[in-house]
C-alpha cells in the first residue's frame, strides 16, 4: 500500500506562504501585526487544503510546486524564493493567467483557498462593510456544500 | 455527540456484532438506528471524526478542515473536473449541507421500473416511508413567515418573469429560522445518531474500512484502521451482515477494494453545478447564511435554479476565477449574493480504485454536449432571473469571463455554448454507483439493496438511486433506506438467519446443541422432541451465519437459533445465556478442511471456548461428540476397541479429537460440569452430506474402490442408533465422567457395506447398478495414507486422499459398555439405515 506522506515539508510551507503572500489583496487595510497574523493562518488553511488533496493528486501537486520553484533558474538563474517581489508577481502571473491549463490549476487552488481563508478571517470580516463582522455561530459549517 | 462507551472490545478478541453498518451518514445513520430499536445488535463505524457540529468555531475554514472529505477538494475528473463536496464526519454530508428535502418526483418511479427493473416501488408504496422520515427530521416550510430578504428578493424576480418555483422544505425544527443557527437543522446528529446510541449502537468514529472480508462467498466482516491521535491500529470486525453506506463514492469504491465489481461503480450519475455572484443596489442579508429558500422549476427536470450559502470568503472564492478584474466587488459584498443553477447530468461516470495506494478513489465524469448546452442555458437562466430580482451586475464563475451588466447579455448563452475550458464547476449531487434492481446488465444490487451474488451483504445509501431524481436525493436516500432496511428485518424474521438477540427476549434454554444443522445434529433435534422427557423442552441450535436454519425452526416453535461460530466466543457466550441446568450437546466440529489448522482452531479451541461460556453459564451436562479417529485403526481386523483402548489419533483430525477428549475430561474434573464423551465411528442416515451421497453414487457406478480383499471391518452409526445413546448418556446421571462408543449392533466388513447399499439401491428402490467393484491392492491405501500425511504435515488438506488411505483400515470398535451401563440397545441394522439413507436422498432430490 503507497501512502503519501501528508504533511507539506518545511520548504514546502514556505513556498505557500510565499506565494498567499503575493495572491492575498492589501484591502481591507490591517496593521502590520494583524496582517501577519492573518498570513499566517491563511497559510497554514493552504497547507492544510494541499496535504488533504487524495492521494493519487498528492503527489503530482508537489512535483508541479517543485517546479514552480526550480523553474525560474531557466530564465533568472535563481530559484522563485529568491527572486526579488516584481520578479515573483510576473513569475506567478505567468502561471496563474498563461496558456498551460495544469500551471493555472496549480495557483488557482491556493488562489482560491487562500482568498476564502483571508475573507472569512475574522480580523478582515471586521473591516468589511458587513453588519455585525463576524460569521453567525455555525454558518461555517455549509458554504462549500449549499446544496440545492 | 458521544461514542458509546462500550463501542471498544478490549479483551483481544476481534470485535463482532450481529449487524456491521459502514457509514454514519444519511443512510447509515438510519440503518442503524432503525436495526438496533428492532434488537439488532449494531456497530457503527465512520471514517470521519466525532465532532459536534454546532460546536465548530464560526470560523469557515476550520469547518471545511475537520469535517469535509479531502478538505472539500474532491475532484471529479473528466473534460472539465468538478469539485464534489461531501462530509466526513459523524453524521455525514447531513452535518454540512443545508437541510433542503425533496421527495421523489412521480416519473422515476416509472423511468426505474422500466429501466431497471425496480421491485416493489411505487409512490403509493413509498408514501408511508417518506411521511414517517419526514416526522422523524421535522421536516416543514416556513412560508412567507420565514422569508428572509435575500429569498424575498429572488422570489420577486421569478414572479416578475412568471415561472414556476416553490419553497423547498427544510430539516428543521424551526422553519423561520435560519438553517444554521443552533439546534435547528436536523441532521443525523440531531436525529439517528443519538435514536442509535439510545438502542445500544456501538459507534466507532475515526474507523476506515479497507475492504470486506469475504470468505466462500460470503461477506464475514470488515478489515479497518480506526486512528486514535498520530496513531493508528488495523481492526478487523466480525459480523452477520453488513450494510455499506459510505455514499456514492466511497461505497462503490470499498465495495471494487473488496473485489466486488459486478455493476459497481460505473453508472455514478450527478448534478452539475454552476454558479453566479450577483450585486444588488441595495444591501442583502446573504451574509447571514440564510440560503434563499425558494428554487426555480421552470426549467425542471434539466435544470434548476436557487440560492447559495454566502460567505465573504465564498464570494472571494468565485471571484477568483478572474480576480484581478472583479476583487473590487468585495467592497460591495453587504450587497451580493451567491447563486447557482444545477443541472441533471445526462452521462455516465465511474469510480474507480488504484491499487495499492491509500485512498486512491479516482472519480470520473466527462460532461457531454447535453451537459454543456444545459450548463450554458441555466447560467444564461439564472443571470436572467437575478437581473429581473433587481440585481445591476452578475459575475459568473467562469474564467476570463467578463461581468455581465444586463439580462439580454445572459440571454446570449441561450444561443452559444459556454466553452467547458471556462466554466468552474461543483457539484454536491452524487448517487447512482450501485443501482438497485433486477436488471443483471445494470444493477449491482437487488431491489433492496442486497449485493448480487452475496446474501449477507447490502449497499443502503445514495449509490443505490438507479439515475438522476432531478432534485436533492437525501430525501430518496432516506426513504429508501428506510423501505430497505425494514425489508432486511421483515425477511430475516421471516428465515429466521439472523435473529434478534436482546437478553430479554431470549427464552430460557433446556437443552442446547452445537452443530444443529448438520447431520447428525437435525435428527437429534428431532429425537429430542420425540422423547417424552424433552418434548416440551426449549431447545436453542448454534447455527453458522448463512446456514439455513428453516428445518431446525419447523421441527418445533420452541427451537430458538442463536447465530454463532465455534471460533467466535463472543457468539458462544451469547449462545449458552439463560441454559443454567441445561444439556448441552456439542456435535459440531470439522473433519475435512480446507487447512488443517482448522482442525485446532475448532476442534479444540472451538470446544474449549464453547465449555467456557457452558461454565459460566451454568450448563449442568455436556455430551460431546468425538470420533474414533482419536484411537486409531485397529491392529487387525477381527480386534475390536472398547473404552479402554489407549489413544493413538489418526493425522491430524484424530489428533484434534484427542485433545478434545483431553479437554472434555479436564472440565469435568474441575467439576465445571457433567461430561459425558461419546465416540461415535462413520454414521449414516437421512440428512447426509454430499460426500456420503457421492459414496452411494459411486457405487451404484461400480467405481467404489475396495482395497485389498475388502474383508477390513468398519463400525458404522446409524443416526437413529446414534441419538438413541447421546439421550441416554445426557439423561443418565451414572455416565458421567464416562466415555461411551456408540454405533450399530456390530461391525460391518466393507464387502458387506457395498454389497449392501447395491441391494438396497437395486431392491428396495429400483436403481439399477452396475454391479462391478474397482478393486485396488492394499498398497494404494497404503500409498494414500502416505500422501496424506504428507500433505498434512505441510499443514494441507485432501479429502479424497484422506478416504482412499483410511479403506484398507479396520476401524470396528466394541458397544458393550453402553449396552450395559446406558441400556444402549441399537434398533436399526446396517440394511434398514441404508433404506432410510436412501429414500431420504430421493426425496430430496438427491442425484444417485
């Protein structure tokens, strides 16, 4: 029986937490503290999101995150994480809107769960022009699945 | 929400229980709770956690974390893949979905008779079971009354364009309020789950199951790792019956993991989904969670259109597809809501499993022309139907799309199909993997749900919907569990294969007899009722799972069957319950296996587990069977055994007699109870095997080999003759401790017995025989018994061997003993048996 190893490697996290930080919006406004503790905790839903995937995508997943890392050696001699922000914005749009429909599936999965992560953080609920700022108590429980 | 604290066998032993239910969610819960208020003895297991859901944090994500299936990214592969979301957790998709409820429209009922060839089902029928889940989930319709702004808004906009729509009802005690506020949705945590609990269920949380455990046909229980912290633990657990219901993915899947494929998971059926985020002028109260609670039928059966569950983060998610150019929207959220048009999907998936990967579910769905064009016209519906509710921009969940700003843009949808490339599509309606029905080409199981091929083993949840109801299929699921499960009750009442098994309902045992269905056993069960002493006399049988037990349960209404297997002492203890002072006659055992481990394992063990629970209960005498082979084969052929002639097993089976005898005499002289051992050599009568049915056969062909000169003698026990000294050694109190052989008036050389069964075959009833004999030196025997004990030795087993090798062997043995200590007098001779043996051979039916 093959397992995958579920849990993401350390540089594994941080890529996530390098990429959530260049997909995440900078409104509504948080202070630097607020802001780093909503990086966080959308990075760790990421991750979270990445390590649950079935097995038999597990694995392709990280291959194709290993390649976005290595990939830029081809055209910037160095690896994404050490490329300066512009350069990782232009590398990550280059994926996220380019032709190759796998590249886009690769961002547009932390895309999507980094995006419902920052908005349904309570810090950033606050700043929204929404009554009362925070989820009611159990509605968290059915949005991915409104069933019709 | 608590596991029952004695859902955790911590004696070692494999855990068992009468019923296996897999699966807690809507079908699964219901099974279990519905078998266990009937006595059933249940475990529940589920792969997901046992969290109270209204306990969750309102925080989204850690929801979708802890309670989802893979995060809720199950992915549906195929031209475009689709997000399938369903729970994991205690209560399944029921904890996460939104309660909605929808009976089953009239015309799959006729579409399934035709097509599938569905038994038994008609909306006459399955009214009564739709009405009474309906009460048990409170199901109901908040009306006007209830209606939020965000439903007023889209039922404005659907009258103001003359469709049909409706309020769809709602599991829910409270119709005014919102779904999702505390204790108000009935899910299965509110519901079955604690009814369940309540009757005496063993739920198991945290516990996937790897695959059913299959033996000769027959499902004997499940493999599983149940997960307690980091750790993890393999479980295997024992059971009658089992009922899968894992949902329309996981059932299927587990069901190909155990080798059972036929019409297992190739006929997965869906809804897919689109979905749209619309901004209103004015404010809307989407972000209480509130789903709009009206559905457009306009379009029904392709398509239907309602509201979505709201989030800020939701939104952000569907407008995802094309951030850049529609993230300022999320500064109007107050004034958005999301909505959906969901479609019936018109092909076919599938699911399969990877082998030798861990949860390697691959799930596909390739969207046809049909599905395309349906897609294309719902979203061009639903923008329609939100510009007519007031809404000034809608943005689709489709990439590179742009925002659409008015109803005659939508419209353009109707004429030009959206590329599948663009579209980001869901689905939360999955069903159809294991249809029911009688159609062999299409239907994994019967009309009720029973595995084709398998009579202890049903499918209970959405997989088995034959197709698409159009509609939101918990409501079917359930009423069709419903109708399933109280079939399985009706019919197992009705053969008695598995009875309920409460303390309090069980009567009080006299006399208790292991082996019942067997040869001997049936014309024991027999003798007794005909004896005056136990005519009256409460009789309990220990019968294997799937054995028939109708012929034991005719002979008398108070024969009671308690479902069992010497291997099983949890069984064994539930069989000798309420025996204080009774009689136990213990005539299973095995003598050809498949292995000869078995031997040991029920034999001995079997036995010694079997005197222990007859301790412990009290049982006041034990009469055991036991065989000649525990002594041997006499040195020649005009010796004869008596009780005193000293062990000397014969392979293996004698061996595991032997040890028996040992342990048998041990008991009584810890004065655990009266024992009593009688060895009985070859018997015969009605009720016989088929092996003893193929020596008639052989016979008659003149193909019975003889060895030698055929003059070896053999002790033979006519059944009658046989029951005759098991009642006397259990009624007389002087025998016990004592060991007694019981057979026939004398010993009969093997000449003698085929000559025998010709005249009887060719006199009696006419058979016509060949009349020849195929005579085979000595040494073959010889050679045979080699070969078996070598194949023994290698822990293997050959019965055809094991006969030909014991032919040329004198096995006779003395019945003084018995004729003068038990007033044993054998009425039958070897002739008149043989005319019995016969006639009850050609009255069932018996090929000679």
């Amino acid at each position: 029986m093959i397992h995958t190893p579920r849990r993401l490697s350390q540089s594994q996290r941080q890529l996530v937490a390098k990429i959530v930080g260049l997909v995440l919006p900078e409104r509504p406004s948080l202070s630097a503290p607020e802001r780093a503790r909503v990086h966080s905790a959308v990075t760790g839903f990421v991750a979270s999101q990445i390590e649950a995937l079935p097995t038999f995508m597990a694995l392709p997943y990280r291959v194709a995150l290993l390649a976005f890392q290595l990939l830029p050696t081809l055209r910037y001699g160095r690896r994404f994480d050490g490329l300066n922000e512009a350069s990782q914005a232009a590398y990550l749009a280059l994926w996220s809107e380019g032709p190759v429909a796998p590249a886009r599936d690769v961002i547009k999965l932390i895309r999507s769960c980094a995006l419902l992560a920052y908005f349904d953080h309570p810090d950033v609920r606050s700043q929204l022009p929404m009554p009362g700022g925070t989820l009611p108590a159990g509605s968290a429980a059915a949005p991915a699945s409104s069933a019709p | 929400m608590t596991t029952a604290p004695n859902a955790i066998d911590r004696s070692g032993n494999p855990l068992r229980a009468q019923v296996v239910v897999i699966g807690s969610g809507a079908g699964g819960a219901l099974t279990a709770a519905m078998l266990a208020e009937s006595d059933y003895d249940v475990i529940l297991l589920e792969e997901g956690p046992d969290v109270d859901t209204e306990t969750i944090p309102t925080n989204s994500t850690e929801a979708i974390s802890r309670l989802y299936r893979n995060g809720g990214m199950t992915p549906i592969l195929g031209r475009q893949n689709l997000a399938f979301v369903e729970g994991c957790c205690v209560g399944g998709s029921t904890e996460v979905n939104s309660g909605f409820w929808h009976r089953l429209p009239p015309d799959s009922y006729y579409r399934w008779k035709a097509d599938y060839l569905l038994d038994g089902f008609t909306p006459e029928m399955m009214e009564g079971y739709f009405e009474r889940v309906e009460a048990d989930l409170s199901v109901s319709r908040s009306g006007r009354s209830g209606e939020t702004r965000g439903s007023a808004i889209l039922r404005e906009g659907i009258e103001s364009l003359g469709w049909k729509y409706e309020e769809v009802p709602r599991c829910q005690k409270d119709p005014s309020a919102s779904a999702f506020g505390p204790g108000v949705r009935q899910s299965m945590q509110r519901t079955y789950i604690p009814r369940a609990l309540e009757a005496g269920v063993r739920m198991i949380p945290n516990c996937k199951v790897r695959e059913i455990a299959l033996e000769e046909g027959r499902a004997v229980g499940v493999n599983a790792v149940v997960r307690d912290g980091g750790r993890s633990a393999d479980w295997r657990i024992r059971a009658d019956v089992i009922f899968v219901c894992c949902g329309a993915i996981q059932t299927p899947a587990l069901l190909r993991r155990s080798g059972i494929r036929r019409n297992v998971g190739n006929n997965l059926r869906i809804h897919p989904m689109i979905k749209a985020a619309a901004r209103f002028e004015h404010e809307v109260d989407s972000y209480d969670a509130a789903i709009p609670i009206y559905q457009v039928k306009e379009f029904w059966p392709t398509i239907t259109l309602g509201g979505s569950v709201f989030t800020p983060g939701f939104l952000a998610m569907l407008l995802s597809e094309n951030w850049e150019a529609h993230r300022g929207a999320m500064e109007n959220c107050h004034q958005m809501g999301i909505y959906h048009a969901a479609t019936r999907g018109l092909n076919r998936g599938s699911i399969r499993v990877l082998p030798g990967v861990d949860e390697g579910v691959v799930v596909r769905y390739r969207l046809n022309r049909a599905d395309q064009r349906n897609l294309s016209i719902g979203l061009a519906r639903l923008g329609e139907l939100l510009f007519a509710a007031g809404a000034v921009a809608v943005y689709p969940s489709l990439r590179s799309f742009p925002v659409l700003t008015s109803a005659e843009q939508c419209r353009s949808f109707l004429q030009t199909d959206i590329p599948l490339s663009a579209m980001s599509l869901s689905t939360v309606h999955v069903f159809s993997s294991c249809p029911m029905g009688e159609n062999p080409d299409l239907c994994a199981t019967d009309s009720f749900g029973r595995v084709r091929g398998f009579d202890n083993l049903h499918v209970n949840d959405a997989s088995l919907i034959p197709d698409s109801p159009g509609v939101n299929p918990q409501g079917s699921t359930m009423a069709i569990a419903l109708r399933n499960v109280e079939h399985f009750m009706e019919d197992s009442e009705r053969k008695r294969r598995l009875p309920r098994r409460r303390e309090t309902r069980m009567p009080r045992a006299d006399v208790l007899v292991t082996g019942a269905t067997g040869w001997l056993g049936t014309v024991l069960v027999e003798k007794l009722y005909a004896e005056p002493d136990t005519a009256d006399a409460g009789v309990r049988c220990l019968v294997s799972r799937g054995m028939d037990a109708s012929p034991l349960t005719a002979i008398s209404d108070r024969v009671g069957v308690a479902i069992g297997d010497l291997r099983d002492p949890e069984s064994l203890r539930d069989f000798c319950r309420r025996a204080e002072g009774a009689t136990l006659f213990h005539a299973a055992g095995i003598i050809h296996p498949r292995r000869t481990r078995e031997f040991d394992q029920i034999n001995v063990e079997g036995t010694r587990a079997l005197l222990a629970a007859a301790r412990d209960a009290g049982v006041k005498r034990v009469v055991v069977v036991s065989s000649n082979s525990a002594i041997g084969c006499n040195p020649r052929s005009d010796h004869l055994f008596d009780e005193h002639s000293p062990y000397d097993p014969y392979l293996g089976y004698g061996r595991s007699k032997a040890e028996m005898e040992r342990v048998v005499t041990q008991a009584q002289a810890r004065g655990d109870f009266e024992a009593v051992i009688v060895r009985a050599p070859w018997f015969y009568g009605p009720h016989q095997p088929a092996r003893q049915t193929q020596f008639f056969h052989m016979i008659r062909q003149g193909r019975f080999p003889i060895l030698g000169d055929g003059s070896q003698r053999r002790s033979m026990a006519y059944v009658d003759n046989l029951c005759q000294g098991l009642l006397l050694a259990a009624k007389l109190e002087a025998a016990a401790g004592e060991t007694y052989w019981i057979a026939d008036e004398r010993a009969y050389s093997i000449n003698e017995i085929v000559d025998t069964v010709e005249d009887v075959l060719e006199n009696e009833f006419g058979i016509r025989c060949r009349r020849s004999r195929l005579r085979l030196p000595a040494i073959v025997g010889d050679l045979a018994q080699a070969a078996d004990g070598a194949l023994q030795a290698l822990g293997l087993y050959d019965q055809r061997i094991h006969v030909l090798g014991e032919m040329n062997q004198t096995i006779a043995c003395s019945i003084d003993k018995a004729k003068v200590e038990l007033g044993y007098a054998p009425r039958f001779s070897l002739r008149e048996g043989m005319v019995a043996s016969v006639r009850w051979c050609l009255e069932n039916g018996q090929h000679l």
